[in-house]
C-alpha cells in the first residue's frame, strides 16, 4: 500500500488553459501553486495567476516547456512536493515521471512504467484483456501486413478503426468505411 503524501506546494510544467485549471484547483484546495514559463509566456494569465512564478528560458517548448531537467532544478529551488504535468508536453513522458519521482518529487499522473505500458497500444490490450477489462474487437497483436489486416476487418466488420501501435493524442488512428479503403488507411496509419 502506498502511503498518501499531502501536496503543499505543486508545480505546473505546463502553460495556458490548463495550467490555469490546476491553479484553480490548487487555490480551492489550498495548495501553493507553481508556474513555469517561456520568454514569450512571462506576461501570460498562468504566470500572474500562480502564487510563484519561475521563468524556465528560451522561446520554443524545446527550450522551455520539454526541458525535463530545468523543470526538475526549479521544482529544487521551489521546494515543491509535486509537479503537474498537465496535458501534451511532457505528461506522457515515462523519463519524465521516473525523473521527477528520482528527484524525490510526487509525480501527477501514472508512473513512468505505466506510461511506457500504456503507449504501446497493442501491450495495453493485453494488459487489459489479463486483468478481465472489456475490450472492443480488434487484434491484439500488430498486423503484419495488409493481406493480414484485411483478414481482421473483415472477420470484425466494416466500419473499423485502425490505431498506431504506439500512437498518441488521436495520431495514427483512421476510420476505415469500406474494405477498399484499408490498405490506404493502414499506410496512413
């Protein structure tokens, strides 16, 4: 049993609207919050907003917002018992996750073994299947080809949805109406 921790202060590693949120939420839930920020967001809502406010540099997310290790230093220097990863970025990052929980900081959200589990869409399917999850039809293996997939979307039935193995945020997932329309579809997958 993993034994509960109270957040006092937390740190968003995130910009915009949903940093916005968890400040509310940090607010209503007395949490000191964090914010982070590129030279381009230093006069953004989240920044104002946030109770203390740590500019990360650079004017490109891959200067700011994905660089794991100045957020880490800042989560340091403020003192933060968590950080929030909000959404995109770095919140499906399982380096991330394991970086900040090796820092000794409560990551928000699942593990980084977790994350690496659920990236792997076909891996996610079989975890579920194991522990008794319903799961749509669909292969739980990657098809290897397109006489092979043809094969699956037939025996499941027209219309289908093919996803990306390792696929995120909708990319890689394409509705297929009509069996002449796969093989264009799985190459677009």
């Amino acid at each position: 049993m993993m034994k509960k921790r109270q957040i006092k202060k937390l740190l968003i590693a995130n910009r915009g609207e949903i940093a916005l949120r968890v400040i509310r939420a940090c607010k209503e839930l007395e949490i000191c919050s964090v914010s982070v920020f590129s030279d381009v967001d230093r006069k953004s809502l989240h920044v104002l907003q946030a109770d203390e406010a740590y500019a990360l540099g650079g004017s490109t997310p891959r200067e700011s917002y994905l660089n794991q290790a100045k957020i880490i230093e800042i989560s340091r220097a403020a003192s933060v018992d968590a950080i929030h990863p909000g959404y995109g970025f770095l919140a499906e990052n399982p380096d991330f996750a394991d970086a900040v929980a090796a820092a000794g900081v409560l990551f928000v959200g699942p593990s980084g073994d977790a994350i690496r589990l659920m990236g792997d869409k076909t891996q996610a399917r079989k975890v579920a299947r194991q522990l008794g999850i319903p799961t749509i039809s669909g292969t739980f293996e990657p098809v290897k080809d397109v006489s092979e997939g043809h094969l699956h979307a037939t025996d499941i039935g027209y219309p289908i949805l093919l996803k990306a193995a390792a696929g995120g945020g909708g990319k890689g997932m394409r509705v297929v109406r009509a069996a002449g329309d796969f093989e264009v579809a799985l190459r677009m997958a």
